[in-house]
C-alpha cells in the first residue's frame, strides 16, 4: 500500500477532515440558478471530481479526501438536495438535472478533462454525463470513472425497507415522522462488521440529512430508483460504450448492491475491472479508506500505462 501521509501530520489532518464543522468551513458555495452549492477544492495535479450517494453528501469523502489531495487537485460539491445545499421544496431533482448541475460546475471551472471518482447517487450522474459524452453533448472529457457501490443495474438493486416506504405513496408522512432512531437503525444495515460508524459519525451523518429541512425533500430525491429504470437503457448502454477505463470498487457485504451488483458487472461489461473488498458495505471510502486508497491507486497505474 502507498503510504501518502504519515506520521503526527498525516493523522492530524485525517482527524481535523473528519469534523464536519471543519469540513464546512473549508467549504464555498457557488449558484445553481437561484440555488446554492457547497463545494470543496483542494490538493496538486491532475483533477479529480467525486460524486457522493444518497441520503448523505460529499463529506462522506472525508476519509479519503487527504489521501486523494496529495496525488490529485480533487473537486466535490452536495448535490442539489443534499448536505450542505439548498434542499428547495417542489423541486423536480433528478438525475439528468443533478448532471446539468456538475457540468455546469465543472465547465464554469475550465476543466478540460477529469476523472471521476462516483458513489451510490453519483454513479447514476457519471453514467449520465458518459452517456453525453459519447453524443458529444459535453465540454469536457472524462479520462477515467470508478464507480463505487451503486445500483448501476436497477434490475440487481435491493433497496432498504425505509427507501421502498419513502418512495411510496406514504414517503411524504413518513419523511416528516423519521427520526434519529429509525434513520440510525436503517443506516446501520448499509455497513460491513469491521468499521461501522460510532455515534459521532451517526450525529453527523443525521444532521446532514436533516439540515435546511432536508427530511422534507427525501421523497422527491428517492425518485431516482424509478429513473433507473426508465433510463436503464441509456445508462447501461453507457458503461458498455465506454471510452476511457473503467473499474468497480465494490463492497462485498452491501446488501443493498454489494456482491451480486458486482457480478452482474461482470457479466455486462466488456472487460469488466471490479475489485471486491471483503466484509466491507456499502460505504468503502468511508469503512476501509486506506484500502479503497490502495484500489483506486492501482488502477489509476494501469490507466497511465
């Protein structure tokens, strides 16, 4: 494994990134039409953007993030809706808007190329923006995408009983209701047994889903597993389409897209790169950052070769 940060330094920059106060405040916003953004920028090289998964918000990445920022200058925002951002109610939030809002970023940025470094939600975004690409509909190139655990394959996904009940037609009582108690117990299921998450972590996973109303706006963010598949088509046909390299970090323990997400990967997409990480869910930058660090790394190696 490449040891990036080490020593004193290394694991008091890890500890400062992993307060979500100090992750906000090194944070800045900017306008999606009449909306805000939180985003972060930081770190030396080529640019890499990372696009977190639902319910929570880019700070999910921030184990990683001090990793990431020796080797790459790394982009990341809350999507709309999420985290940090404004969460506008009766607002039509799907995937293909969420993508018009990275381009946007990233274009307004002058980024000519990237690679993308995607979860859960996200992966849906960056199957959408390489579904651009390849109609030369976007101002930049995608160099490399890895995707993390996500449904990928709606067919294969098996959503928690509480996304199911928040996508019905009782999502909008039951949002209102959730509490810390049944969001906890719920989010719990998604970890692998090794590093699940303490109850700091819980705090901070919760007020990022409830901050700025957010509980409100569960139900129409959740509509994104029915866009699935109506544009099941399109977003498959754009990982076997692809251009550049890709790879599959994956989870094993997820239940919700873990290993049988991973094999149906397999099947489906020529030259299929996936590496499975052991008793790890669904959240491997989160659980297991040095060795998600490790995987990501190799294959970035053998992207430059």
């Amino acid at each position: 494994m490449e040891q990036i940060m080490t020593g004193r330094a290394g694991a008091a920059l890890a500890a400062s990134e992993g307060r979500l106060e100090s992750w906000q405040e090194r944070g800045c916003w900017f306008r999606y039409g009449e909306h805000a953004i939180f985003s972060r920028m930081a770190g030396r090289g080529e640019p890499l953007v990372l696009l977190h998964g639902f319910p929570t918000a880019s700070w999910d990445w921030h184990r990683l993030w001090p990793m990431l920022c020796q080797q790459y200058t790394v982009y990341t925002l809350d999507l709309l809706g999420f985290g940090l951002s404004d969460k506008p109610l009766g607002y039509g939030y799907s995937i293909e808007d969420q993508a018009d809002l990275v381009q946007g970023w990233l274009a307004g940025l002058g980024l000519g190329r990237v690679h993308l470094l995607t979860h859960d939600y996200g992966n849906s975004v960056a199957q959408e923006l390489m579904a651009r690409e390849q109609e030369g509909q976007l101002p930049f190139g995608l160099d490399s995408v890895c995707f993390l655990n996500g449904a990928l394959f709606p067919e294969m996904h098996r959503p928690l009983l509480i996304q199911k009940v928040l996508h019905s037609r009782f999502g909008g009582l039951i949002s209102r209701a959730l509490g810390r108690r049944a969001f906890e117990h719920s989010f719990r299921q998604l970890f692998g047994s090794q590093n699940p998450p303490d109850d700091q972590d819980m705090d901070d996973f919760w007020m990022l889903v409830t901050y700025n109303n957010g509980r409100a706006v569960l139900p129409d963010l959740i509509r994104f597993m029915e866009e699935r598949r109506l544009h099941r088509n399109r977003w498959v046909g754009a990982l076997q389409a692809a251009r550049q390299p890709l790879r599959l970090i994956s989870g094993a323990a997820d239940p919700v897209s873990g290993a049988a997400m991973a094999a149906r990967y397999r099947e489906l997409v020529p030259g299929a790169d996936v590496v499975s990480l052991r008793h790890v869910g669904h959240y491997p930058h989160f659980e297991h950052p040095w060795e998600m660090f490790s995987a990501y790394q190799a294959f970035q190696r053998s992207v430059r070769r």
